[in-house]
C-alpha cells in the first residue's frame, strides 16, 4: 500500500514541506528560468497564492541547502559550492 502524504495547507517553509511528508509539486524548473534570466522581478499574485512558499524556495536554493533539493529538476543544474549571500 503507498504512503499517502499530507497536503502543505498554511506551511510556507521549503524545508518543512521536504521533510515533513507533504506533497510537493516540483516548480524548480521555473526558478532555474527565472535566475538564468537575470533581471528585476515584481512579485504580484493574489493572496494565499505562495509568494512566501517560493521566496523561501530561492533562500534555501541561494544558502546552497543541497540535500532539500534532492530529486528535484535543479539540483544537478545548480552549483551546490558557492553560497550566496
């Protein structure tokens, strides 16, 4: 029988959403995009629409935090020795 996992309802914390057996629809490829891209980026969506979800995605991505990014789309895409501050 498969393990169900828990919907992620009013978690905003990527790590807590990796480790903690929640669902997790993989939107890496789109950060990966949105950083190789390089420019200025307003962030406007509605409410409840996971701005702070995908801010503390790309704090966890640019703390070099490897090992939350296993078996997503960007982890061989991503240079896991250099932190950015």
């Amino acid at each position: 029988m498969a393990t169900q996992l828990n919907l992620p309802i009013g978690v905003q914390a990527f790590s807590k959403i990796r480790t903690g057996g929640f669902y997790y629809v993989d939107k890496t490829p789109y950060l990966h995009q949105l950083i190789d891209e390089g420019s200025y980026y307003f962030l406007s969506r509605p409410r409840r629409f996971g701005k702070s979800l995908l801010l503390d995605t790309l704090k966890e991505l640019f703390e070099a935090n490897e090992p939350l990014f296993r078996g997503l789309y960007i982890h061989d895409r991503w240079d896991w020795k250099t932190r950015h501050p």
